[in-house]
C-alpha cells in the first residue's frame, strides 16, 4: 500500500522539510515554504517513455564516431545566432523574460517560419484558447498548414498528442502552468516544473524533437522555479528589453551547442518583431554631438562586436555622501575606476555625484568597456568632449595600467565599418593582427596617457 506524507518544499530553491519554516535554509528567502503531499511505498510517478528502453554500454571515445547534425534554420538570422547557427534537433530550450515582452509573438513567429518549410509543428499554449492563439496568428499574418495548435495543460495528454502527431518542432507555453497527475502540488510548483521538464527532456532526446519552453520570471529578473531547471535544459535564453520601447534582446545566457553570450536584436512592429542586422547603428543614431560625458565603446556579445555609447554625468554633490548610480553596468565598478581617476590622475571626484549610463537599454559585463567609462567620466568632469570619431577599448587595472582585451581585430573593423576614425585600445594588442587602411590605431599603457589623448584640457 502506497503512503501518504506530508513535506514543505521552498518554490524559489527546492529545499525540502518536514515542516513549516519561515526562512528557508537553503537560498536565505522568507515565506516561500508550500505544502506537498508525497506518495511512498508504491509506484509514485509512472513515467512515461517512448521506443523500447535499451540499456547502454561504455564505449571508448577513439571509437565513437563523430557526426554533425544538421541544424533547422529559420528565417531569423539573430535569432540563428543566438542558438549557434540554427535549431539543433532533439534539444531543449527554455525561453524567459518579463511578462508581455513578447516571448509568445517571437515563438508564434518562429512556428509560422517552419511551417512554411513544410515542417509539422505543435503550439501547445497553457495559458491561452486556440482562439485567442489564432488572434495572435491572424495580427502576424500566420497561415500555414503545417502548424497545429493545442490548448491543453496535462502532461499525458500533451505526450501522446506529440506521439500521434509526431511534428518537427514542439513549443509549450508555458512550463508553470503544466502539470502531472501523479503529483499532487498544484500547477507551477517545484516538483511540477522539475517532473516535467524531466519528461519533456526524455520526450526531446528520445524522438529527435526539439522543444521550447516558455519559463515565468521572478520579480528580481530571474526565471521563476528551482535553479535545476536551467541545469536539466540545452539552452537558456533571455528575452530583455523595456515594454515601452520598441528594441528586444535576445541573450543566451547558457548554450549547449553554441557561444554563450550571443545577442540577437529585434524591433517590435504591429505585425510582430523584426530583426536588427546592424545593432551598432541603432545604439548610436542618436548620439549626441560635442556633449562631454559621451564615449564609444565597441565590446563584444559573444562573437558579435557592438559599438555601443556610454554616458556619464559628474556633478558636484548636495550631501555628505556622494551618489554613484550605474545603469547597464555593474555598479561597483564605478567607484573603483573613480578611485583609479583620483589616485592616478589626480581628478578630485570625492566630493560629485556619479551617474553611468549605457545608452540604448544594453547591459555591458566584460572589462573592455572599463576605459571608455574612465574616459566618459573624465570627459563630463572637466566639461571637454571627446572626438566624435574616437573609439576608446581597454580594461583599466587598479594601478592605472590599460591591459589587453580580446578580439580586437573584429572590434577595429566594426568601427571601419560605422566610419570611426581612430581607436584608442591598449598597447599590448597592437601586434599579431592587420588594421583597416581608413582608422588610425592608437597604442595606450595608462589611464592618463589615454586621456591627453581623447579629452584636451
């Protein structure tokens, strides 16, 4: 006979115990603690797999034979970026972003262009009829054959249906509101989300099918339910970007089969996104001229190089502590490049507020940007703006030294490209590669040697 107990399971870690507890062990948060019921002592979960079980053997790596699968590509080259060249088969990939971003539209999108290659494909919606889906597919002009829509939430269901169908691609949207007979907690908990994505995952890999979940996000930005669930799938991407804007990222925060860190711009239009095939011009189309504070960084997003405008304002301050605000870069490494500027260069900043600003809604997270900011905050503190033409790349030490970055080749030529003029990038990367014929590449070993030469006194 099966048994019944009762446990606690926290919805943000998984941290499981048998009682109530006001803050959970395991990941420091208060109230997150649901009660579920647990069946022992008989068959608790009776999975479902397809194609007979078969038991593997080791094998020695020399004598397995490689094999490039060929991936499915769909009309969206950023978005055949940011997967590492196209739909690898049999994958599982979880898509997350804030609420009405338009991660529905960008999968319905997707659907519709393999479709039109004569690829069967299945829109599971959970969330959504198949009339308010098929609003959705007139406002983007979806009119294929190929793709079939279903509204349904049980995991059983949604298995044999894939079985019967057996398309080319599977998208359910979304993964907090599926949910399994055999456990008891309700839609959108720990154990729910972890079960079946452990199916879906068995689903993908055993029939070749690739899968693509849609994942709520947590108040703080993150993609709701326990951390394993980024563990068990291929790739993780983000769908960023402010509501009230019409630009969408698309970052790959975890890849499998490709670069992590790759982004794929897109522009929301009335009849659905569109892609961005030069970010660099967009970022910078309304860059202000002959303003201080303003420097042009070219930083690289996974193998992509986008030249991207950073701004700051330096003001003195109205209270005892100065403010030091960063939007789009990580917020300590404003006060240390300010106390490199004070300590090396002599800027008195210890008495003005600090206010850092990525222009464009992009958040920057490599040190190659760390002398652009340098230089954007020297630039507004003496009110002296920089060339318009100038590129300025470098990782800034606490010693004051500009230290070498990579792929400066690709950096040098996105700037060519834009008609920039000169680069202003760290001594040690002058050698082993070829510039373009039409920019001046300009060598620098210090933080102060790179200010005489972009900002005049």
């Amino acid at each position: 006979m099966a048994k019944r107990k009762t446990k606690f399971v926290c919805q943000e870690c998984g941290y499981e115990a048998p009682k109530w507890l006001g803050k959970c062990p395991g990941c420091n948060n208060w109230n997150t603690f649901v009660e579920e019921i647990e069946i022992t002592g008989g068959r608790q979960k009776h999975a479902f797999h397809t194609g007979n079980r078969s038991v593997g053997k080791p094998e020695k790596i020399t004598a397995i034979k490689s094999q490039q699968e060929p991936r499915i590509t769909t009309s969206m080259k950023e978005f055949n970026r940011v997967l590492g060249g196209g739909i690898v088969p049999g994958s599982l990939v979880l898509i997350g972003g804030d609420p009405g971003i338009g991660k529905s539209t960008l999968l319905l999108q997707i659907s519709s262009q393999l479709a039109d290659k004569n690829l069967s494909v299945l829109y599971i919606s959970g969330e959504e009829s198949t009339r308010q889906t098929k609003l959705r597919a007139d406002r983007l002009g979806v009119t294929s054959d190929s793709l079939y829509v279903l509204a349904e939430t049980n995991l059983l269901d949604i298995a044999n249906q894939i079985e019967t169908i057996k398309p080319s691609f599977v998208v359910i949207d979304s993964i907090q509101t599926i949910y399994r007979e055999e456990i008891t907690s309700a839609p959108g908990s720990v154990s729910q989300v972890r079960e079946c994505t452990s199916e879906l995952m068995k689903l993908a890999k055993t029939n070749g099918i690739p899968i693509f979940i849609v994942g709520h996000v947590t108040k703080e930005g993150s993609i709701a339910g326990p951390r394993l669930l980024e563990h068990m799938v291929d790739a993780v991407l983000y769908f960023e970007g402010e509501r009230h804007h019409t630009y969408r990222i698309l970052r790959g925060v975890k890849n499998r089969f490709g670069s992590t860190n790759e982004m794929g711009i897109f522009e929301m239009k009335e009849e659905g996104l569109r892609e961005v095939l030069n970010p660099s011009e967009i970022f910078l189309e309304e860059r202000s001229q002959g303003a201080s504070g303003s420097t042009v960084v070219a930083s690289m997003e996974g193998t992509r190089p986008v030249l991207v405008e950073i701004q700051a304002l330096i003001s003195p301050t109205a209270f005892g502590n100065p403010r030091r605000m960063a939007t789009g870069v990580d917020q300590n490494r404003v006060p240390l490049l300010m106390a490199v500027l004070e300590k090396r260069v002599g800027l008195m900043l210890q008495n003005q507020d600090a206010y850092i600003k990525v222009a464009g809604g992009v958040k920057l997270d490599e040190p190659a940007i760390d002398l652009a900011i340098a230089v954007s905050i020297a630039s507004s503190f003496r009110d002296q703006p920089t060339k318009p033409e100038d590129i300025f790349i470098g990782e800034v030490g606490l010693t004051g030294e500009i230290r070498r970055v990579s792929r400066i080749d690709q950096r040098v030529q996105e700037a060519a490209k834009l008609g920039f003029k000169r680069v202003i990038c760290p001594k040690n990367n002058l050698g082993g590669w070829t510039a373009p014929n039409n920019i001046e590449i300009i060598g620098v070993s210090s933080v102060q040697e790179a200010l005489q030469i972009g900002v005049s006194r």
